[in-house]
C-alpha cells in the first residue's frame, strides 16, 4: 500500500497488492479510484454500500511537496497501478476514477489500460478534465460550489469545448465545495453517480453490445 492507507483498519478492508480493497463481498462490477488520504475510501465505500467493492489507491498528496515532483513520478505510479488493474479485471469492464491531484495519475492510468483492450476504461474524474482527448466513456463531476474548478461557473460553455474533443462524455454537478465530496450531502451524490455508472457499465456486458450508454447518469440528490 502506498501512503496513509495502512491507517485503515483491518477490519474494514485489505491490501491487494499495491491497492486496498474494500467492500470486498460485493458481487458487483469493482471500482477502481485514486485518493489522497485515507479517510476518503472510508467514507466512499460505506456511502456505496457492502454490495459495491471499491479499490482504492493513492496520490502523491502527503508523499511529495513539489509539484514538478509530483508530475514527473505520476507517470510511474499510474503504469503501476494500470498493471494491478489488468491482473484483477482481465477483460471485464472498468470504472476507473480519481479525485482532484488523484485525477491526473489515473488518467494515464486509464490511457495506458486502454491500448491494450477493446473496450477502454470508463474514466471518472471529479474536478478535473483530461488534459487531451479521451478516446473511451468519459464522466465528469465538478462541485456546485467549487468555483474553482467547476466550468459551469466561469465564463465560457464547457459542453462545447468537450464536445470537439471527446467522442463520449457525461457530467454532473455534487452539492459542495472542493475538498468536502467525501462528506455528505457530497459523498451520497459521488456514490450515486457511481454506481450508476456501474449499473450501466453491467447492462453493456449483459446486452454484449460493447456500448456504454452514458445518458442517464443525471444527478439524483435524493
């Protein structure tokens, strides 16, 4: 495990191999999510549910100060994690997903799990977006308060700029500001998209049409 996660306890999760895994008697189609401390996955796989299991890997948050740091190691740290990801999924689906400095690393994450399938991973990103385009099912979430990163509160129409670079895409918006998405109301949102979008991702493998529908992954506050 990398960082803080041997905080965890025991009894609520288990490393594998360079992940943690919780929830680990859901029968459901596992997500894969890059955090920064590790009361995140705490509080996500509770909100999720004991029938969704949830791996959880690291940032560099708390490792490394620098940001120039930080990006030259990224890459190395996502090959890492892609490489546990392909021993676990084999060729079933993937949800694949980071949070803020997380977002970065599992993008190349993502992009390099990709070339090597026939179904890309759905990648998940919360207050961010790729830094290029994304050839496979995109969902971007951004905070209703977070003017920092939410597009929707700046100048400009984002659903344009996505539009002209990623073949399929979704959004949507979680109640609160940056850095409390693990907290509710945040959390519950964050969890209903996400499972949502597993729902999704297991309609696909049944009908074993190989497309992703994205369309109805709204928001649900309730």
């Amino acid at each position: 495990m990398l960082g803080s996660f041997s905080e965890v306890p025991p009894r609520i999760a288990r490393p594998a191999g360079r992940l943690t895994l919780f929830n680990e008697g859901g029968g459901r189609t596992p997500i894969f999510w890059c955090f920064n401390h590790y009361a995140e996955p705490v509080l996500l796989a509770a909100r999720l549910g004991a029938d969704q299991p949830l791996y959880a890997m690291h940032s560099f948050q708390g490792i490394l100060v620098e940001g120039d740091e930080k990006r030259r190691h990224g890459p190395a740290l996502a090959r890492l994690y892609a490489e546990e990801i392909r021993a676990i999924t084999g060729s079933a689906p993937i949800l694949i997903g980071g949070n803020c400095q997380s977002a970065p690393i599992i993008e190349i994450a993502a992009r390099t799990i990709a070339a090597g399938r026939a179904r890309p991973p759905l990648l998940t990103m919360l207050e961010s977006e790729p830094a290029r385009t994304y050839d496979g099912p995109l969902l971007m979430l951004f905070g209703d308060r977070s003017e920092r990163y939410n597009p929707f509160l700046r100048r400009g129409d984002p659903v344009a700029r996505w539009r002209s670079r990623h073949p399929e895409f979704a959004w949507g918006i979680v109640r609160g500001a940056h850095g409390t998405y693990f907290r509710e109301p945040g959390v519950g949102d964050l969890a209903g998209f996400l499972r949502r979008a597993v729902d999704a991702m297991e309609r696909m493998d049944r009908l074993g049409n190989g497309v992703l529908r994205l369309d109805d992954l709204d928001p649900d506050p309730a």
